[in-house]
C-alpha cells in the first residue's frame, strides 16, 4: 500500500497530525476540492456513465480510498459515486474490491444511482467459479461473490432486495458455491428477509434449507442456522418439519462431539452452533409432549430429550473461564428451552434442571450466579416447578445482599416468582427486614414488589395493612402514589369482618407521633374520614381528637395532602359536632390559600350548609362506594410498564392467585347481592307471589316492543334416535302475559318472567354501574319430573358473562350436553354475571328445552330482561344545565323521537303523571330534573350509561343520557324524546320508555 498509495497515505498522516478540528477540516475541504476536480475536469469527455475515463486505474483507487477515509471521519461525501460504479463494474479484482468497500460505505439502497449497478451485482452472483489456474489480476469468481454479498446486505435497499434475491437464494442452495459463499449467503439472506419479511415462501423454502442443514461444514451450518431462526421467529410453523435435522445435527455435536478441530472451542464442539440449534428449538414448545425420560424409541424427540439430559448432566464449573462460559451458554439454553415446553416437559428433566441451577446461583463467580437466578425464575413459572425452586430459598436470599446490583435484582425477582401462600410471610419480613440496609437503587422496586405480594397471598389482610404501614415508615420515600391508593381501594372494598375498623385504629395510632411520613397522613386522612367513626366510641379515639392527630401535620404536608386533608376535616365536621368549630377556622383561613385546589375545597365545604339542605349534605359526605376492581391493579400496571411483558416477575403478578380469587369471590358478593347459598333457601317461585311490584319495561326482548309476534304454539316433528319426538312451542294465548311480564322485569328487581302449566321462569337481577347479577330459577309444576332439562344463553359481542348453575343444566353448545332433571315441586338455578362493555338495543335470547314422560319435546324461545336502562346511573342536574347539554347533543344520530297515542278511555291526569315520573326515577334509574319546564306535563331526566370498556388511557367509557317525556292531555298522547352521544343508546331508552308508560295505565 505505502509504494501504490503514496498520496493516501501522506493525507492520513496529514490528518493525524493535525493540531486541532478546525486544521483537520480546512486539510479535509482541500482535499475533496482537489478529487472532486480530478473526478470532473472541466476541459475532459465524461464517460457516459459519468465517470473520468482518462483517470488510471491507480488514479481511481487512491482517490476512492480518500472519500471512503473521509467519510469514515464524519464527514459528508456527496459526489464521486460515478467512479465508485465504475470500479465495481471492472474486471480486475484489486478495483472491484476498491469499488464494493465504497459502495457499501458511500451509498444508501435509496440513492438512485443504485438501479445502474444491480446488473453487475447480478453478474457478479451468478458467475461460477472457473476451474483451473487463474490469470494474474484476473477475477476471483468466489471472492467476488463474497464482496457481492456483502454489499447487497450492509445496502439492503428495497429496489435491491426485490431484484437480487433469488439470486442469492440460488447462491445459497447451489451445489457448486463454496463454503464461504453459502455462509455469507445465508447471512446476507438472512439481514434482506429482516428488511422484508415476506420474501420468501416458508413451505418452499424449508426443504432447501434441509439440505443445507446436511452440510458437514459446520461454519455453513452455522450461518444456515442463523438464517434458520430469523425465518422461523416470524413464521414457526413453516420451519417445523425441520426439527428432525436440527436434532440430528445437536445429537451429532453432543452425543458424539463429532467435530472438526478448527471448530472447537476449548474442547467445546462447536458452542455458537449449539447454541444457535437450541434457540431454534424454543420456538416450537410442543415438541415434546407426550414422551419421557428414559422412553425407547429412535425418533427425534427420544433424541433430543437425551440430548438436553446430557447437556444438564455432564455441565460443571470449569477452572478455565472461557470454557466454563462456553459450556454455561449452552446449558442455559437447554434450560431454556425446557422452559419453553413447559408442563409438556418430563418432571424429572425439570427437577434436574432446578437442581442443577440450585448449585450455580451459590458459586462464586457473579456472571453465572446471575443467569442461575434468572433462569431458575423462568423455571419456576412452569406449574409443579416452584416447590423445587423453594428448596434454595435461603441461597436466593443471600444473593439478595449481593455486592452487584444485577444479581440483587435477579434475586428478588427469584425470591417474588416463589412466594406462595406457604411462604409469602417469611419472605415478606425478610424483604422488609433487608429493606433498611438496601441500596438506594433497588428500594422502589422492593417496595413495589413486596406491596404486589402482600396484596397476593394476604390471608389475613390486616396483615397486609401493617405491610404497607412498614413499607411506608421504613422507606416512605419510595412509596408511589399508587401503593397506597390501593390499600385504600382493599379496605373500602372488604367490609368483611373488621378489617376497616382495624385499618382506621391502626392509621390513628401511625399518625399520632408529631413526626410521620407524608404517605401516612395521605392513608389516614382517608381512612379515618371513611371510616373513623368505627373507633369513636373507643377510649382516645373520638372524633375531636382524630381531627387533632390529623391537624397537627397541617403545616408539614404538601397542598395535595392538605387537600385530602379539608375532605377528611368535611366528614369529621358532618359526623361530630364536637368538631364543628375546630374545621370552621380552618375553612375561614384557607379560602384564602395560595393553592386552588385547597381555596376551592374549603370554599365550598364552609358553604355547604347554607347552599343545602341537611339531607343533601348529608348524601354529599357519605362514605364512598366501592372501587371497581381493574383485571390489572396500578401496581401491576407499574411492574409492567418497569420491566416489560417478557419479565416472570410481570408474569407473575398477572396470574390470580387462589386468595385473590376468593378475596374477589367476597367482594363481589357484598357489590352483587347474596350469595348463592342465599339464593337456595328461597322459597318456590309460586310460593313468592307472580306479579312483580315494578312497572315498565319492553315487551318480550326487542322483537315483541317491534309488534313483531314470537313463535306460536307449533308441533313439529323431528327425528331422533329413529322416531318422531313432537316439539311444543309457546302457546300464542301466553304471549302478551309475556310480554308484560318481560316489561314488568326490565324495570323490577324480582318476579316472573314465564309460567305455563309446566313450568314457572322466575328471575331475580340487580346492577352496581356496569355490572349486573342475574338470577334465573326454572321451577316444574308439572306432576312429573321434567328430563334433559337444558337452558342455552347467547353471550353477544356487548357483554361479558360468566354462568354456573345446576349441574348440567347449561347447554354452552361445546358438547352435547345430557341436561339435568328437574323433579316436581322443585327448581334448578341459573346465576349470570355480566358486565356491559358497549351500547345496545337489544337483550340476550334465552332458550329452554326439555322433555316429560308424556314424550313431549318442549322447546322455549324467550330473551333475558337485560336491557340499556339496567346499567344506568341517575345525574341530578339543574334546569340551565340540563338545557345546556340538551342543546349541545342535537342531530339526527344522537336524538331518538317517537309519539305515541293511549288507548281510548285512557286519561292524562296528574296522577299519571305521578307515576310516570316514578317510572323515569325508579325504573329506568334517571335523575329527575325538576323545573326544567314550568308545565307539569313534562317530565326530564338524566342519567349515565356505565361499561366496563376502558379507552386509551384506561379510563372506563361512559354515555352521558337525556329523556324528555311530553303529555298531551287533550289529545291523550305521548312523546318521548332522547338525546345521546351514542345513536343504540337512543333507541333502547326510548323503546323502554314508551312500553313503560303504556304499561303505567
């Protein structure tokens, strides 16, 4: 180089040798003046590709070399692309080397300049290797291969892609390219099918890849594998059919250590492509289901299960450390991959594999200490795994004290995947109890994981509450916001025993000292404004003097404390007359605060009573409802944005645990209404009297407010085991008790929705916001029993639904479902849960069948009394507001209008009117909105439609509603007019309505 390229080199020593950045730059500047006068004289012919013709070969050379340096540096080269083209295009190897380092540096697959040279590439791909001696400075056919290859992928443009890859397919698979062509093939391959992931057709290409996993080179095979997982990591079940190879080749390098020598790795066979060939097998976790340790055979899954056992047997520490990380890599991997099979895995590889992992995270050395956590919080995810893991519970907490963070960190995760109801005590204290001595950097995400836990496998979640309460005096600084808003939500949820009277004793205690953390006051300013007068009667404890322990951190507390604090302070007031005149001066001084949200809040709270009356504030200071309870809590949510989806710690907390389930089983209990054992110990239907209190409703589902009739009495035939089975339908003189009835349920909380001489359909349903409990019983009044009794509920898209009942009663159209029997005089029972996620306008069809020894089929379509109005909420809004929002939902998709006519003999008197206010209040769960007319013919409310739909942000989605129902006395009618953000909202209140009101006759 230094006798070819003096010029070159006398520029990098120029370069070098500059005293600073701006020398270095002006040397630079002169330079690219300088070639790119050589490169374009304006006296010379250009060539018709743009090129200098009259520059010689070294000419060329040393002056792409300079751009390539320059650009190496930083900075811009924008000009000389014709030469770098024409060196490609050259037939001589020296240019062409030259020309493709520049090409692969210089330019982008987007330049348009790229067409011009996909030709040569081309050329250059397809030309086989001539035998026989070689000419000097003749082309190298496979070297230039390999630069061609080379190129293409570091360029890897989309025109390039599309033109050159079958090209490179052929390459690949090509019987006469040699070794280093189809490895830099296949990693070329594999970097365009990165760029575009549809370019080949797996079906079609897997046998070729086959092949290629034959090769007894194992640096092709090396390269082929890796072209191997990059396919298969985006299209898995293409590439199954090449598990066989994949086996064999790992059986070879394993059982056999068949290996060339240039290819051993401190007498490692070959640990990349082990490694490689065990990653492949992780994508296909079925693999091995159904077999066993020890099972004979010859397959290729009794191979690799010996495989995988070998490499867990024969794996130890090593004193050479670059053997011993060659051979862990590869034992991890197999660990891995007995991760992803799962509970398919045989028990005794997976206890192996524990046990072995158990001796790794006690060694000395921090790397393998670190991937032995790790991967043992993997394992012990699998179902029957955690119980081994639990054997090393003491080593895992050890590594907890750990001088590297890393390891700490994999610790705790080990320590949070093993916690169960067993345990979760002791390693609860032990993770407090180190949470004093922790460092600084792992205390938040101690402190999250231990609230997560606590929260778990609380048996007793008093338990839980002092938790939290240490949590928060050892390392208050670390305790989020939404660590204590969800002690907040478990004790307003659990009024079960006295966990809130605990809760509120405990809290008064914790604050008590003049000096307390911040978060404490936060919890015990809304516990105790909640539920402090559960301990106002104990001695120390009144009223006054929770104001006085609450009072005194006043000055200390940021203004969003203070805030809760003037809430607490409203209640205290409301429930204690003691306290009146110690909140009244707080109130007085603070409407003056700096702080809007506190200047607003005392404002208002002084002003309350003179603005209300004793009831509505009364109302207004009541406890809070119970919070709706996420699938994910914001401290799981937490976890997850922290560490990501693939974490076990994540995976973890996302499953229920079988004390949640319970703790959830409670609480929606106390949410829904009794318990299904309550349910039993209710009387017969006909014992409970048919006729419901209620009033309104639809008629029998949509179909029937439609006028649309149901099925009529029918008998038809139909073929069952060889002979005709009549099947009776609903008698047509049953269907307007129908629908009345159905009207009657849709605003009642209880009674009949259908009775016939055989049978008697009660029901029974209540709603908390968007959730409901439905009760269904089906009592037989027949003098026989009623067999293959099913019942088949359609769950639409707008709700979800879970159903238990009566052993076989439910027909879920999986299987064919024998059905139960229902004996004389007796029920089967049907309990539905459900959540509304969307509007509709229809209610959910329900239909019975069964049979009676007469060897009548009974077949009964009805539809559920679920409909839009049972998930309202009532708004209490005054005249100017009301109107408001009236004006702004005008237009065709949110107004729904219908006028309807009483029957003759019908009068619309104020009595009338009465009751249809009674119907807007009580039945469809309006709030009445009062002196929004001056007539009292109208009758106005609003109300919100509650689901359990979240949007973006979480938040649940709810429709604001708005009813109007005109009287026209003189011409005995109706209107009824809707108006909603969304157009089915519309539709279903104003079908109830109208039914309703024709109903309150």
């Amino acid at each position: 180089m230094s006798t070819q390229a003096r010029g070159l080199n006398n520029f990098i020593s120029d370069l070098r040798n500059a005293k600073s950045r701006e020398e270095e730059s002006d040397r630079v500047e002169v330079e690219l003046a300088k070639i790119r006068k050589k490169f374009n004289p304006g006296d010379a012919k250009l060539a018709p590709d743009g090129s200098n013709p009259s520059l010689s070969s070294y000419q060329r050379k040393k002056y792409v070399w300079k751009l390539v340096y320059i650009h190496v540096l930083g900075y811009e080269v924008d000009f000389g692309h014709a030469e770098v083209l024409a060196l490609v295009r050259s037939k001589k190897y020296s240019e062409k080397t030259v020309g493709y380092v520049a090409l692969s540096l210089l330019l982008r697959g987007s330049d348009p300049v790229m067409g011009s040279v996909v030709n040569t590439m081309k050329a250059d791909l397809t030309t086989a290797p001539v035998p026989g001696k070689k000419k000097k400075g003749a082309v190298k056919n496979d070297a230039v291969q390999c630069l061609a290859l080379c190129s293409l992928a570091n360029i890897s443009g989309l025109e390039l892609i599309q033109a050159l890859h079958v090209e490179v397919q052929h390459v690949l698979v090509s019987k006469g390219s040699t070794e280093p062509v189809k490895k830099k093939a296949a990693l070329c391959l594999l970097r365009l099918t990165r760029t575009s992931p549809n370019l080949l057709s797996g079906r079609e290409f897997a046998p070729h890849l086959g092949q290629l996993l034959e090769d007894p080179h194992l640096g092709v095979l090396t390269s082929v594998t890796s072209l191997l997982n990059g396919l298969a990591s985006q299209h898995p079940a293409d590439y199954e059919i090449l598990i066989p190879h994949a086996v064999h080749v790992l059986s070879v390098l394993v059982m056999k250590k068949a290996c060339a020598r240039e290819y051993l790795y401190y007498r490692t066979p070959s640990p990349w492509l082990q490694i490689k060939l065990l990653k492949f097998l992780q994508l296909y976790p079925n693999a091995v289901e159904g077999h066993d340790i020890g099972m004979e055979g010859t397959g290729y899954v009794a191979q690799l299960i010996n495989v995988v056992s070998k490499v867990l047997m024969e794996t130890d520490v090593s004193d050479s450390i670059n053997k011993s990380n060659a051979d862990h890599a590869i034992l991890f991997e197999a660990v891995n991959l007995i991760v992803a099979w799962g509970t398919t895995c045989p028990a005794a590889m997976r206890e192996g594999a524990m046990k072995l992992l158990g001796k790794f995270i006690s060694v000395r050395e921090p790397n393998i200490r670190y991937l032995g956590l790790m991967t043992m919080a993997k394992l012990a995810q699998i179902e029957g795994s955690v119980e081994g893991a639990k054997k090393h519970q003491a080593t895992v907490l050890v590594s907890l004290k750990d001088a590297d963070i890393s390891v700490r960190r994999r610790a705790l995760d080990l320590l949070f995947v093993i916690c169960d109801t067993d345990n979760a005590e002791r390693i609860v204290d032990e993770l407090v109890a180190h949470l004093v001595v922790a460092d600084a950097s792992i205390r938040e995400e101690m402190v999250l994981k231990i609230a997560i836990l606590a929260e778990k496998y609380a048996t007793d979640l008093r338990w839980y509450v002092d938790t939290i309460l240490k949590l928060i005096s050892i390392s208050g600084d670390y305790v989020s916001d939404s660590i204590w808003h969800r002690v907040v939500q478990i004790v307003t949820n659990h009024p079960q025993g006295d966990l809130q009277g605990y809760a509120a004793g405990t809290l008064f205690v914790a604050v008590s000292p003049h000096r307390c953390h911040e978060t404490t006051v936060c919890v015990a300013a809304y516990v105790l404004g909640e539920f402090g007068f559960l301990i106002a009667e104990r001695p120390g404890m009144s009223g006054e003097e929770q104001f006085n322990v609450l009072h005194q951190h006043w000055f200390n507390v940021s203004t969003t404390t203070r805030a809760i604090l003037t809430s607490t302070y409203a209640k205290l007031a409301n429930l204690y007359e003691e306290c009146r005149p110690l909140v009244a001066p707080v109130f007085a001084k603070s409407k003056n605060s700096s702080d809007v949200e506190v200047q607003q809040r005392c404002a208002e709270y002084a002003s309350m009573r003179e603005a209300f009356s004793p009831d509505a504030v009364e109302d207004l200071l009541r406890e809070m409802p119970p919070f709706e309870d996420k699938r994910r809590s914001a401290l799981e949510l937490r976890l997850l944005e922290k560490e990501g989806e693939d974490s076990a710690a994540v995976t973890k907390a996302s499953t229920p645990t079988a004390v949640e389930q319970q703790r959830a089983l409670q609480s929606a209990q106390m949410l829904n209404g009794p318990s299904m054992e309550e349910e039993n110990e209710v009387g017969p239907l006909d014992e409970q009297g048919g006729e419901p209190e209620g009033e309104g409703g639809d008629g029998v589902g949509q179909e029937q407010a439609r006028g649309e009739e149901p099925p009529e009495d029918t008998k038809e035939e139909s073929m069952e085991n060889g002979s005709a089975t009549p099947v009776v339908g609903i008698p047509k003189e049953l269907i307007p008790a129908m629908r009345k009835a159905f009207s009657n349920l849709c605003t009642s909380p209880s009674g009949v929705l259908f009775e016939n001489s055989l049978l008697q359909v009660g029901v029974k349903h209540e709603y908390v916001g968007a959730q409901g409990r439905i009760s269904v019983f089906f009592g037989n009044l027949h003098s026989s029993p009623l067999q293959n009794f099913k019942v088949k509920v359609d769950q639409p898209d707008h709700l979800r639904m879970q159903m238990q009942g009566t052993q076989d009663l439910l027909d879920d159209g999986e299987y064919d479902s024998p059905g139960c029997t229902v004996a004389t005089k007796t029920q089967a029972k049907l309990l539905i849960l459900v959540e509304v996620t969307a509007p509709f306008d229809d209610a959910p069809p329900m239909r019975i069948s069964f049979d009676t020894e007469e060897g009548e089929r009974h077949d009964y379509p009805l539809r559920l009394p679920l409909v839009a109005t049972c998930f309202m909420e009532p708004v209490n809004l005054d005249p100017g507001a009301f109107m408001q929002r009236w004006k702004s939902l005008e237009g065709p998709e949110r107004e729904c209008q219908e006028v309807m006519r009483l029957p003759s003999g019908s009068v619309i008197d104020e009595a009338y009117m009465e009751r249809v206010s009674k119907i807007i209040v009580d039945g469809l769960k309006f709030g009445w909105c009062q002196g929004v007319d001056p007539t009292p013919w109208t009758v106005s409310g609003a109300a919100t439609f509650r689901t359990g739909a979240a949007d973006a942000n979480g938040n649940n989605i709810n429709v604001g509603c708005l009813v109007r129902v005109e009287a026209n006395p003189k011409a005995n009618a109706f209107r009824v007019t809707t108006r909603t953000l969304h157009p089915l909202c519309s539709k279903a209140i104003k079908n109830v309505s109208l039914v309703s009101i024709k109903l309150a006759m």
